[in-house]
C-alpha cells in the first residue's frame, strides 16, 4: 500500500514538475516575443481627436498633402483621388488622366508632393507625373529595373525601394525624372540578414523639414536616417528589444518563390513623419502594459529624429473592431485610417518641445 502511495506520489510530482517546466517555458516564450523590457511614457491627452468622418470604403490610403489639403488614392479604384479639407468635411473627387494608357496597369498607387503628382507601379515599371491642378499626367519612366516602393523628395528626385533582378532582393536607390541616367544605388544602405527580401521589409518616407530619408524595418527594431544622396546619417533603434527578424520562410510547390511558414512576428506596423519627430506603430507590448489596452488601441512610440532619442507614447483608440491601418502626419495633426473612418487628431505642444517628458505613467483601463 505505502509503495503504491509513494509510486501515486511520484507520479503526481512528476506531472507537476513538468507543467511548471512547461509553464515557465510559455511564459518565457511570451515574454521575448512579446513583452520586452521596456518601459513606455504615456503623458496625459497628447492625442485629441477634433474631426471625423466617414469614407464609406475601407480601401483608402494616403497619398499625400498640398496646401492644408489631404489626398487619399483608392485601391480598387486606382485612378481616382479623394480631396479633403484639414476639417474633413469639404471634399471633391478627382479623376486622374493618364496621357499614354497601353502599359500593362495592374496595381498603380499614387503620390502627390506640393503642386506635383505622380502614379507608379514597380512590376511594370512605370512612373507618371502631373500637376493637380489639372490632374493629367504623362509618362517620364518606363525601364529599369523593378521597384517596390517609391516616395518623391522633390519635382524631379524619387527615393525608390528597387528588386534586384532575378533574386528580388531589396535595394535602396534614387531616381531623377528628368535624367534618367542619374539613377543611384546604395547597395549598403538595407542590411539583409538572411534573404534580403522579407527581413529587409519596411517602409520609409522623405521628411520635408529635415530634408532626409527615414526608412523603418518591419520585422527589426531598427530605423535608418540618411541625406537624398542615401548617405547614411545614422542607423536609430526603437525601444523594444527584437534586433532580428523572427521570420521562417518555406518554397512554394513547383516554384522558386517563397513564402511564410507561420506568421512572422511585426515589430513596427506603421510609421510617419514630420519635423524632428518619427512616428511608429508598435506592435509589441512593453512591461506594465495591460492586455486590456492592446485590445482596445493601437500604440504610437515617438521619437527624435535629430538625437536618435525615444520621447513618449500615446494610444489611437478602435473604432469598433477595426483598428489603425494607416496614418500620416501633417501640420502638427495626425491623421488615421480606422475601418472605413478618417479620423484627425490634434497633437499637444509637449510632444513638440525640445525635452522629452521624464515621467512615466501606466495607461488606465477604462
């Protein structure tokens, strides 16, 4: 009897130490994938939202700004663009006209800077420009080599994401639409740290006030600062702790081409620009942060683009179940795609002084 209690006991301490070994694993799992060691500040009412309106499609992303004016591009309807005062109540469609219509349109997007807009597609390739006061635009690029991403830094000069031929690797460029023989490459400039492609994935802008180029990895917690020419000014981290893409690629059947085997872990969703300040959509939780939060917001972190510095964080809160997919900032306003809403937020003055704020302050659940 004794011997099969003691056997029952064993067997019992057994189990439990493995569910504890289990336990800890799990929970050690979470916390370097998902709850870093950082800490965020959260200064009061640094996000008002002041305007809203409804887009009724959910298919709008941003395109730029001229003149107090906001532009959004549509992707199921490729051509057209959308106008809206800073107020978001006055608004006029546009119809683009394209000059020379016998490319191979598949998914054009369009950019529009100052007076000048352009329409592009990087499996093509193309580039269009005009001006908006017309909206025709002609066709100034047609050859090279295939791009994924471009953003305009002034008339003439584009920052181009390219793909290198035949392996698709990314390569950071520029691009002059008055010359094409002056196209630049910075081979250096993306740091690949298994294929090149998917661990180079981001998204990058042209910061008008500082005159530079801010590219934001996607799966890193890295961001890099250079001037037009892609000389590199600095290479910033934000404040969470995944320096290396956590991605495991598989080849697809009878192909070449390769896709994720589980879903890769995001670290920086979103971004946008403007003055000294870069604004990142985080998609990882630091410590103190309640689950509740995660589930009802998304997390802008902010930082200082001139001393490479983390200020503060605040959260843009769902509409409904849909949460933030897009935003861009303009005029000390923050602008956010939210389902089928825009929504504009008025940015308090702390968030533009020259010290960050000091104190820091967990989010209350409401």
């Amino acid at each position: 009897m004794r011997c099969k209690l003691k056997i029952v006991l064993l067997l019992i301490c057994t189990a439990l130490g493995i569910g504890i070994m289990i336990l800890f694993f799990t929970l050690s799992e979470q916390m370097i994938h998902y709850k870093n060691k950082f800490i965020r500040r959260f200064p009061q009412h640094t996000a008002q939202e002041i305007h809203q309106t409804d887009l009724t499609y959910n298919s709008y992303y941003f395109a730029g700004s001229s003149n107090g004016k906001i532009y959004l591009g549509n992707y199921t309807a490729p051509l057209q663009i959308l106008e809206l005062d800073s107020t978001l109540k006055i608004r006029k469609n546009h119809q683009i006209e394209l000059k020379q219509q016998n490319l191979a349109f598949r998914s054009p997007q369009i950019r529009i800077l100052d007076q000048n807009f352009y329409v592009f597609e990087g499996i093509v390739p193309y580039i269009f420009k005009g001006n908006i006061k017309n909206w025709t635009a002609s066709l100034r690029i047609n050859s090279g080599y295939y791009f994924s991403h471009l953003e305009p830094m002034d008339s003439v000069n584009m920052a181009i994401r390219f793909m290198k031929p035949k392996r698709g690797e990314s390569l950071m460029g520029t691009l002059n639409l008055s010359d094409t023989t002056k196209v630049k490459y910075a081979p250096l400039f993306l740091q690949k740290q298994f294929d090149g492609i998917f661990d180079t994935d981001g998204s990058f802008h042209f910061n008008k006030e500082l005159h530079k180029i801010v590219y934001v990895y996607l799966y890193r917690n890295q961001y890099i600062v250079s001037d037009p020419e892609l000389n590199l000014d600095y290479r910033g981290n934000t404040i969470d702790t995944v320096s290396h893409a956590q991605i495991k690629l598989a080849k697809l059947k009878n192909s070449t081409m390769k896709t994720f085997s589980k879903p890769p872990l995001i670290v920086n969703k979103l971004s946008a620009v403007e003055g000294n300040l870069l604004y990142v959509n985080s998609a990882l939780p630091g410590l103190y942060e309640s689950e509740d939060i995660w589930k009802r917001a998304s997390i802008i972190d902010v930082y200082d683009l001139t001393n490479s510095s983390y200020r503060s964080s605040f959260p843009i809160y769902d509409i409904g179940k849909n949460k933030l997919r897009a935003m861009y900032v303009v005029n000390k306003n923050l602008y956010a795609l939210i389902g089928k809403k825009i929504v504009c937020y008025k940015l308090r003055k702390h968030l533009m002084q020259s010290d960050p704020v000091n104190k820091q302050r967990k989010i209350k659940n409401d």
